[in-house]
C-alpha cells in the first residue's frame, strides 16, 4: 500500500514537472513571436527614400533636372562637383515634403570636404539655396575642414551655427558614418544620433527655438526655420560627399 501511494505520488510530481515545462515554453514562444511582430511592424513603418539603383525620389533643388554631379554608383548616391569654376550649387532635395520624422542614412565625406543635411526645405524664386528656409546637420570633415576651427557648433553633427554636439563620434573623413535624426513638432524636440551616440539634443519650435536662431547667423533670415512642413536636402558644398541606405519613418 506504502509502495502504490509512492509511485502515484512520484507520477504526480512528474505530471506537474511536464505542465510546468509546457508553461514554460508557451511563455518563451510567446515572447519570441512577439518580439518578431514588433520588429516587422516597426520595420514597417520606414519608407525607403532611396532605391540604390537611380534617384527616383529626388528631384533638383529649383530645378526640373537633376546635374549629373549627382549620380548612383554601386547603391551610393555620389556627389562629385564640376571641374574648373562653378557658378551655381546643385542641391538634392526629396519629392515629398515631411513634417515629423526620422530619418536614417549614411554618408562619408571626402578629405577637408563639407555637405550638410536640411529639413523644412521651401522652394521658390526667393530661395536660391536650401540654407535659406532649411536648417542644417553639418556634415564635415572635423580634421581639416576650416569651419570646424569656428568650434563644435560647425562640426558635424551639430545643428549648424545654433546647437553644438555633446561629443565628437565622427569617423575619419573616407569612412561611412549612420547618422539618425528626428525631427518631431509634437513634442517639440530634435535629435541627432551619431554612430549609434546620441550626440545633439535641441528644440524645434517655440520660444527657445527662436532664442537659438537669434543668437545665430541666421538671426536676420527673414524664412529660415519658419515652415515645419518641407523638403528634405542633400548638400551641394563643392565638395565630394557619398550617402547610401536612405530612409525615413513619419511620426
């Protein structure tokens, strides 16, 4: 009798282990599908805004054609300026216009090279240069580009001439760097993240907006950083600049 209340007690522990066991991978497979699904949908919600084929996407900054300065090699769009004198620049801009996104690319810049990337990009007969309405992540050289003796506010990753970057997590110039900026008017915040760092922190709108842009260049640009709806650009600076793996998720 001893022995018959053991064995059952014994199968007891056994079937409870198994249910146990059972529970236990219920949860894992659970947890591991539900991270999956959160991964597709938040892959979703990016838009490639560029191909690695050709520039649909982009057209010419006040202009119906794009210069084949600009052009896509080996799923890179390369700027590579004319020769000799130039007399005009040959901005990139998007077709669509954006308001509260974030957007992700990678670019390298040449040796002492300079380019910048801009948001809330107008065109028209008044604006000759994105840099008119759009304000500018500086994209540079940090080691041998002039601008960057001006101090950290003109080096890449700052928010040009109104909010310097924390650090400087730059590659050498040669080398790709990702760089993820957000722009989003709801909370009233932008950001830079620089090769995986967070590197620059600023407002987009409001009283402190205003405060940084008077205390800038720009103080007496009568349209600049006016429009929160606008183009998204790719600098012309004169200089060789490549940008690859593009894309950009609306908030």
């Amino acid at each position: 009798m001893r022995k018959i209340s053991l064995i059952i007690t014994m199968l007891a522990v056994v079937g409870i282990a198994c249910k146990h066991d059972n529970k236990g991978d219920k949860q894992k497979n659970f947890v591991e599908e539900k991270d999956a699904i959160g991964t597709n949908k938040a892959e979703e919600l990016w838009s490639q805004l560029f191909n690695g084929e050709n520039l649909d996407g982009w057209k010419a900054f006040n202009a119906d054609s794009i210069s084949s300065q600009w052009q896509v090699k080996d799923g890179v769009i390369v700027f590579t300026p004319a020769p000799g004198k130039r007399t005009s620049t040959e901005n990139l801009i998007t077709e669509n216009t954006y308001t509260n996104f974030e957007l992700s690319l990678e670019w390298k810049i040449s040796k002492g090279g300079n380019s910048g990337i801009m948001w809330g990009v107008q065109e028209g007969e008044a604006f000759s240069e994105p840099y008119l309405t759009g304000p500018e992540i500086q994209i540079l050289d940090n080691e041998l580009h002039p601008d960057a003796t001006n101090g950290p506010i003109r080096q890449a990753g700052a928010l040009y001439d109104m909010m310097p970057p924390k650090s400087d997590k730059t590659k050498n110039a040669g080398k790709w760097n990702k760089t993820v900026i957000k722009i989003d008017h709801n909370t009233n915040k932008g950001s830079v993240r620089l090769n995986g760092f967070t590197i620059n922190e600023f407002p987009v709108h409001g009283k402190e907006w205003k405060d940084m842009v008077k205390s800038s260049k720009f103080k007496n640009w009568e349209n600049f950083g006016k429009t929160r709806k606008g183009h998204i650009a790719l600098q012309d600076h004169s200089d060789k600049v490549w940008f690859r793996n593009i894309k950009i998720k609306e908030l």
